[in-house]
C-alpha cells in the first residue's frame, strides 16, 4: 500500500465516523410533538447502560470470583449513589473510584 492510498483509506474511514456521528442529528430532529427523536432519546441510553452493566458483570463473575465480587460490590455502590444524589457522573466517578480502591487493597 502506497501513501497515496492509505491517505484515501484515512479520508473515507473518516467520513464515515462522521456521518455516522452526524446522522442522529440530521434525520431525527427534536419536535414539539413525541415522535421518533424523543423515543429514542429516551430509550437508548439507559438501554445501553444496561447492556454494558450486564456484560461486564457477567464476563467478570464468570471470569474470577474475587473479581466478580469487587465489580459487584463497585456497581452496587454505584445504584446506591446514582438512587441517593440522582447524579449520574456522580454516580459513575464514585463507583469507579470504589472499583479501584477495592482493586488496590484486595489484589495485592
């Protein structure tokens, strides 16, 4: 592959990021009235969080017990949070930092 097609494969790889990224916002404009837009402006972030949850907390069960354990532990002080505050970056920050110190201490 010579530099003048790695930079064609650069380009097109690149605009496809983009319009991937731009297509959301294009073609499901935010109406007055619930239509497509809202519906999945509603839906697909919690659906998505959940499938990351469930996967990691699965692979990590599956995987070693001790870790299981400490990724549970970190996700339930991450509900517990994200239920007390309602701050998901809170929630999110606070659950990761438990994940890490319980990493730190208990996988010495």
């Amino acid at each position: 592959m010579n530099t003048q097609e790695a930079f064609i494969l650069v380009f097109a790889m690149g605009a496809v990021i983009i319009l991937c990224r731009i297509f959301p916002f294009l073609f499901l404009k935010r109406t007055s009235s619930s239509g497509l837009g809202t519906f999945v402006e509603k839906t697909v972030p919690p659906a998505a969080m959940t499938v990351l949850a469930f996967n990691i907390l699965g692979s990590s069960i599956k995987n070693d017990s001790l870790d299981g354990l400490l990724t549970f532990a970190a996700a339930a002080f991450t509900a517990l949070v994200h239920l007390w505050k309602r701050n998901t970056l809170l929630s999110i920050l606070g659950g990761t930092a438990v994940y890490m110190i319980l990493q730190r201490i208990v996988m010495r």
